[in-house]
C-alpha cells in the first residue's frame, strides 16, 4: 500500500524552519510530502498538476 500524498506550498511559510516543522509533521504522521516552490496555493492542486505534467511532455 502507498502512502497518501500531501502538498505543500514553500510561500506559505515565513521562514524555513516554520516550513520544516510543517514537513516533519506531515511526514511523521505517514505522508509523502510534495513541496511546490512558487505557483498561488489557492489554485486546485488537480489543476496544476495537470499543468505540470502537460508543460514537462510539451519539453519531450
């Protein structure tokens, strides 16, 4: 069985330790955490990824 993911956005956070504390946590209590750097974290996480995934076949 695969963990469940959770997302996070980095520019959520005002500082690194405050975003590493979040991580740990998440990850402690069995998730896979994916960290987006930039990108508005109110957008449906669906949305962009099917943006990542277009943008990155669109590269091949």
């Amino acid at each position: 069985m695969s963990k469940p993911t959770y997302y996070l956005w980095k520019n959520d956070f005002t500082s690194q330790e405050e975003f590493e504390a979040a991580k740990e946590k998440y990850q402690d209590m069995g998730f896979r955490v994916v960290t987006y750097l930039d990108g508005q974290s109110d957008q449906n996480i669906h949305n962009v990824l099917k943006a990542v995934i277009k943008n990155h076949y669109n590269n091949l």
